[in-house]
C-alpha cells in the first residue's frame, strides 16, 4: 500500500518537472547577395514547469548559428542566431536541429543568393595556324561568348582581360599593336562577343591563359584556357577550276587545288571593285 500511494507522485514530478519546446516557425532571409551576410534569429519558447537547456546545430555551412547551446527558462522565449552567407546563387535549404531532454526537433530555415555571375567557356582552339617564313605573322580571329548567367536584376562588370603571351590580343590587333578590350557591362542573361586575334611568331603547340577579372561576387577572376597549333607554311600552287564563271546562277564554285608540298593556307579572296558590288563569296565546308 504504502508503495502504491508513492507511484502517482513519482508521474506527476516527472510530467510537472520538464521543460517543453513548442513548435519553432521556419525561417526565410530572402535574397541575399552571395558571400554577404544576413541575420535572424529563432524564436524558442519554453512552456514547460522547468528550465529547457538544449544543443544546437545547423547544415549546410551556408548558416550559421550563434551558439551551439541555449537555455529557456519556464514561461520564457529565447533568441538562438542564425546567420546566412549565401555560397552560391538560387535558393538554398538548410535544417537547424534542436536536442534537449525529450525534445529532437528540427527547424528548416532557406534563403536565396542573389548577384552576377560570368559564364564563357573553359577552353578556346584556333587548332591549326600558319606561320610563313620571312613573312609578317598570319592573324588568326576567334570569338569567345561571355554571358551574366546571375540573378535577375544583377549588373556584371568586366574590365580589360589579362593575357599572359605577347602574341594573343584579346581586342583588336592592328598596325602591330593590341587595342585591348575596353571594360563594358552585362545585364541578367546578356552575351557578349569578345575578339581573340592571334599574331604567332613560333612554331609548334602554343597555349596561353586569358585571365577575365570582374565584379562576379563568387568567382572575381576567370580564366580561359587557349591553345593553337602552329605549322610552317608552304609557297602555295593554286590551280582553279573552271578557268572562268559567268555568274549565270545564284551561286558558282569555283575550286582551288595546291598543287605543292605541305599545307597551303589562304588568307583572302579578293573580288576586283566592279565584281565585288555585284558578288559575294564564302569558302565551303
């Protein structure tokens, strides 16, 4: 008997003696510019008959808390900091999970990173470019496309590109000189052309690094990866067949042949002035 009237005393000082954590709202900083930080904080409110001392911990590295631990007091609310610096652009989830003595919760928190971000291909190839003994360098012309691939409403700024050769001009190449590439702004989704112009002076298997700085938060620089093959060229011996075309069609082919050793590289195909108002051409595949 006596051992029976102890056993509700025993369930009520349990019941009666325990912190409770009631439900914790979810928490959303919005946007945010990626590797800047924002601040907010859970709100943990403790309905229970004694103190609730409780461990904290969050994922991904995105968030941040405070403290690894808080205490609330019966009755009470506690603030446990969260910060958010976002690691990359678009939304980003991360769960913050509360332990204590009967407590195991879990609290999504989310965000957004917002900013520029530039985009342009990793490697660029001229592939095969000839160099002519005693002659002036052959220029070799390519287009590399640079795009804001950032947030809507972001602004990507690009200044002049850094180019570790003497040979590849990134800009216009005239009168043996570089006009580099003058700073310009992109919008949300904006491509760009940018000029490669390329003078080789060696010969052989070349390969050079064009360096883009700019105000891309989470990637200040990025680097191109350009490379070209340069061989020697031969006199050319061009044969064209036929000898003559009347221009009777919407369109001729007239074909050149080498008829020398090695390779025979073409710069141009000039039209006299009177045929040049009339016609167009264009090498074929």
């Amino acid at each position: 008997m006596r051992l029976g009237a102890w056993i509700p005393c025993v369930v009520l000082f349990l019941a009666c003696g325990r912190g409770a954590l009631e439900p914790v709202a979810p928490l959303d900083f919005g946007a945010v510019p990626a590797t800047q930080t924002s601040a907010l904080g859970l709100e943990l409110r403790n309905s229970g008959a004694a103190s609730l001392s409780l461990s904290a911990e969050v994922e991904p590295a995105d968030f941040v808390l405070d403290s690894a631990s808080v205490s609330v007091e019966p009755g009470a609310i506690a603030r446990l900091g969260v910060r958010f610096t976002p690691s990359r652009l678009g939304p980003i989830e991360g769960v913050v999970r509360l332990r204590g003595p009967g407590v195991d919760a879990r609290v999504t928190v989310t965000g957004h990173g917002t900013g520029a971000s530039l985009s342009t291909a990793p490697a660029f190839s001229f592939h095969t470019v000839p160099l002519l003994a005693g002659e002036p360098p052959v220029l070799t012309t390519g287009r590399l496309i640079v795009r804001n691939a950032g947030t809507a409403g972001s602004m990507l700024r690009l200044v002049a590109p850094r180019v570790d050769g003497t040979d590849l001009c990134v800009g216009t190449f005239a009168g043996g000189s570089c006009a580099p590439l003058t700073p310009f702004v992109l919008e949300a989704g904006q491509n760009a052309e940018v000029s490669l112009t390329l003078a080789a002076t060696t010969l052989g298997p070349r390969t050079w690094t064009v360096t883009f700085p700019s105000d891309d938060p989470l990637r200040p620089e990025v680097s191109v990866a350009v490379s070209a093959v340069v061989e020697p060229a031969s006199p050319c011996r061009l044969t064209a067949q036929p000898a003559s075309l009347r221009l009777e069609q919407a369109a001729e082919t007239l074909t050149l042949r080498h008829l020398g050793p090695g390779r025979c590289f073409i710069r141009d195909v000039a039209l006299e002035p009177a045929l040049a108002r009339a016609a167009r051409w264009s090498p074929a595949a």
